[in-house]
C-alpha cells in the first residue's frame, strides 16, 4: 500500500498562471525521494500540496488512502512534518526548547515536558549532532546549526518515543519533506545528515521527499529522483536509471559528461539543442 498518492494533481495560483500541470506518483513507505528541477519548476507549490496547506485544483492527494484534506490539522501534524526552506526564528528559544516544540501536536493545554520526552529529545539531537547547542538561543547560532536544530524537532515530531536503535520499530504513516533543508551544511554535514535519514527509512520506515538543489548529494543518496520542470513530471526513476546525458539536457539545460561508476560531471551550461 502507497503511502502517498499524488492523482492528476493541477494547481495555478491565478487565472492563467499554471504551477503544476497533470502532476501523478506514488510513495512507498520507507522511501526516500529526492524532488529536483530548476527555480520555478513548481517544487515548493507540490510541497504545499503534499503538507496539506493548500488543496489542488484538480486531482487529488492521499495519505494513507485517504484524502490528506480529510485530516485534521493535529492529526495530519502527528503523521507529516516540513522543514522548510530558509527558515529563520526570531524568538529567543533555547536548541532544546525549539527541539521540543516537535511534541506539540501530542500535548494537553499547559502540559509540562515528561523525563521520556526530554530523552527523546537529546536523542535526536545528538543524532542530529546539535545536543552541544541545546542551551544556547536559536538566533545566535549559525544558519546550518539552525537547520539541524529544525530537522531534530522534526523527526521528534514524527518519533515522539525518540528513536535508539535499528529495526525495532515496524514501518509506520511518517512522512519527512524537506524544503532544501541543508542548503547551509557544509558537504560533511550533509552527508552525515543524509546517512541518517536513510537509516530511519531502512530502519524506521520513515518516507522522505526531499528538494535538493544540490544534485550529487541527490543523485548518491536517495532512492528515487522526481524531476519537475514548468510545473510538468518530466522523469521519475533510480538515479542510475535517469542521471544520462539526456536527463540534464532536458531538465537543467546543462551538459554533462557521464563517468561510469564515478557520476557526472557538468561541462557547460547551454547545450545545443537543449529546450
């Protein structure tokens, strides 16, 4: 059973100004997708849809074969959680109050953090390599620390009871989107943060979507790639199957030289002929 099912979904913000045209996928629980393409493409318009902010023109979105609309706001917050692009907090929270925040879709008016709760959360962030920064305020640490921090109250919303070790836990209705959610990591964090994930995805059944821009991290990563582009579906497959010459050309506009077994490299960025 799909987790999510994306149907013919067509979205425009206004009168004659398509986003997303006849757009349809599915998501298996337990996989991670990367979601690429270029500025405009109608990424961040599909994360709208698929978090359940915004209700497509036509066609329909599912979770769990249900209508995501369905849900209420609480319930689908238990079951899908966004970090998003850019993201900045102007409060003065401490790491670890913001981590906790996570919990909120759980909680009774005025309830007080539990000793369980409190461990799930330096779990995570100790996961997330953040748990050093729990005492300090979140608007006085640097932009990829903050996306760390972000991605650790994400997770606890979505594992609650923390997560401390591999395959204990049977796949369950988690969905991850991130809105290029490490475009502030340096490359070892990124790959660091990406080991993880697939860990909760083999281990934890999580399902992820992911906008990356940055397209090695997307290729060597994830299960699947989704590429958009003005606002149509133009490829879906494993990265070996659709990371060719041709691929580029017709998504990014760029050429590529393929290394078999090593990647792409990118050699020029108008290739004749390209659309």
């Amino acid at each position: 059973m799909s987790l999510v099912s994306v149907e013919k979904v067509s979205f425009a913000y206004k009168k004659g100004s398509s986003a997303l045209t006849n757009i349809s996928f599915t998501l298996e629980r337990g996989e991670h997708i990367a979601l690429i393409g270029p500025n405009g493409s109608g990424k961040s318009t599909l994360f709208n849809l698929l978090a359940g902010f915004t209700r497509a023109n036509t066609g329909s979105v599912s979770f769990a074969e249900r209508d995501l609309r369905a849900y209420s706001p609480p319930e689908r917050a238990k079951h899908i959680a966004l970090v998003p692009q850019g993201a900045r907090l102007n409060f003065p929270y401490t790491c670890l109050e913001t981590v906790l925040m996570g919990l909120h879709p759980y909680h009774r008016y005025m309830q007080t953090e539990s000793d369980q709760a409190l461990q799930s959360a330096q779990g995570l962030m100790e996961q997330t390599e953040v748990w050093h920064l729990a005492a300090q305020w979140v608007t006085a640490i640097s932009g990829g620390e903050l996306q760390r921090v972000l991605l650790a109250r994400a997770l606890l919303q979505l594992f609650p009871q923390g997560v401390t070790g591999a395959g204990t836990d049977p796949p369950y209705r988690r969905l991850l989107l991130l809105d290029e959610a490490f475009s502030s990591l340096d490359i070892a964090a990124r790959i660091s943060m990406m080991k993880l994930l697939n860990t909760l995805t083999t281990g934890y059944g999580l399902s992820i979507i992911a906008i990356h821009h940055d397209i090695p991290i997307a290729f060597g990563f994830t299960q699947r790639i989704l590429a958009l582009r003005k606002g149509s579906l133009v490829a879906d497959g494993k990265p070996d199957a659709v990371g060719n010459e041709a691929f580029f050309a017709r998504v990014f506009s760029v050429q590529v030289e393929i290394i078999p077994g090593k990647g792409f490299f990118f050699v020029d960025t108008r290739p004749q002929g390209a659309p």
